[in-house]
C-alpha cells in the first residue's frame, strides 16, 4: 500500500473537491456563455487538438527538464506558474462572484501560495485552479478528441515515468521551488501525492462530458477515476513513482461507459 488508509482517503477527497468545484465552474460558464476579463476559450479542430496539446507537452516538458538546474529558468518559471495560477484563480472565482473581486481574492491567495508555502493555503489554491485551466481548454475537444487525448497522455505518461523519467525530475525540481503543480497531504510521517496533470486531464475529459452528455455522466466519470487512482495508490509500494493518466483514462471511459448504459 503506497499510503496509509486515512491519508488515502484525505486525498482522494481533496481530489473530488477539485472536480466538483471545476465541474461547477465549467457548468456556470456554459450557461453564461462568455468568460470573464474579455477571455476566449481556445478554439480548434477536434481531429488536430489531441495532436497539437499532446506535442505542447511533449516541448514544454523537455524544455523544463533541460533547462531545470538554471537559476534564471528558476526565476522565469516562478513568474510564470504565479501568472497562470493567478488567472486560472481568478477564472474560477469569477464564476461565482464578480471578476474585480474575484481577483483580488485570487491575487491574494496566489501570493499567500507562493510567500507561505503553507499546504493548507496550496491545496485551497489547486483546488481552484483547475476549474479556469479546463474552462479555457475544454471547447478544444470533443468526445472522439478528449479519448484520443487521454490515451495519447497515458502513453507519454508511463514513458516520462518509468523510461525517459524525466517526470520524476521535474516533480521534484517543482517541490524544490515550491511550486509544485498537485495535492501534497501530510499525514502521520507521510505525504501522499497526487499530480496537477491526473486533476487536470479528469476535469477535463469530465467538462467535454459535461457539455455533450449531461451532469450525472460528468459526475460519475470522475467517480469512476477517483477509484481507479485509490486502487494505484493501494497496490502501489511506498516511495515508488507511478504514473497515473492510465488509471486516470481507464477510471474516467469506464464511469462514462456506465453512465450512457
């Protein structure tokens, strides 16, 4: 067992609040249909956007591992990760809230992120942020494109961690600087970890859900990768890298699957 049952079950719940909080964002936007500070989503052929997203990965990935040991990357990538979680913050407040205090509640919390390196305040931080990340990428997708994707990702996934490992390299490069991108729970002489990009990629495939199908498909697709990132974390063992987007596609299709039964 890679976790204890209770810090298992802390993280899984702080994983669910993410999806829930983003499913909800997502939700209002559809219905508002216009996104706050004179954004636009990203628009673009399904049949290309799986390609194209997985290749920015691919590029940004390779450029963060070259480049990690640089302390003037050290510093760039610092201003960027805070300009991002800022605008996905204030994107995701801004659904529930007007966009002027949305972000000064954001630009508040991003700098308590970043100066206190408090876990409280960085778990409250990624919760939020993933719900303005998909808002902006979501209308990039269809139901062909986000499954396309997910496999595309689970693929470079298990490479990145288990032959290349070089996304091993760059977890621990962003724990270093303190911006790592994921849920950290310490508990009783452990911390469990679970990634920015298995948040991510789940709310994402579940706010394509959500657009073309409907709430309760959404819902239990994330279920569906909630259990499967439980069943990894129980068979897992103790200090050993997994990569997780396979559980993550395997949990998420198969909710959805059941779903339209």
């Amino acid at each position: 067992m890679k976790y204890s049952i209770t810090t298992l079950a802390i993280i899984l719940s702080l994983f669910l609040v993410a999806q829930f909080v983003g499913l909800a964002v997502n939700n209002n936007f559809l219905i508002a249909e216009e996104l706050p500070y004179g954004l636009e989503p990203i628009e673009m052929e399904p049949g290309i956007s799986p390609w194209f997203f997985i290749g920015a990965i691919v590029i940004v990935s390779a450029l963060m591992f070259l480049f990690m040991k640089s302390m003037r990357f050290d510093f760039l990538i610092k201003i960027w990760f805070f300009l991002v979680v800022l605008l996905c913050i204030s994107i995701s407040l801004s659904a529930f809230m007007s966009s002027t205090i949305a972000f000064l509640v954001a630009l508040s919390l991003t700098i308590l992120k970043f100066k206190e390196l408090d876990l409280y305040i960085h778990n409250l931080g990624e919760i939020l942020v993933y719900g303005g990340i998909v808002v902006i990428f979501a209308p990039m997708f269809n139901l062909i494109a986000i499954i396309l994707l997910l496999i595309l990702i689970s693929i470079y996934d298990y490479v990145a961690v288990f032959i290349t490992k070089h996304m091993v390299g760059i977890a621990n490069m962003q724990q270093k600087l303190g911006i790592f991108s994921g849920l950290l729970v310490p508990h009783r002489g452990e911390v469990a970890v679970l990634g920015g990009g298995d948040i991510a990629f789940t709310l994402l495939f579940a706010a394509v859900v959500l657009r073309e199908f409907n709430m309760f498909s959404a819902i239990l697709s994330v279920i569906g990768a909630t259990l499967f990132i439980g069943a990894l974390m129980l068979l897992g063992r103790k200090g050993k890298f997994y990569p997780a987007m396979p559980f993550v596609t395997a949990g998420c299709l198969i909710g959805f699957l059941i779903s339209i039964i």
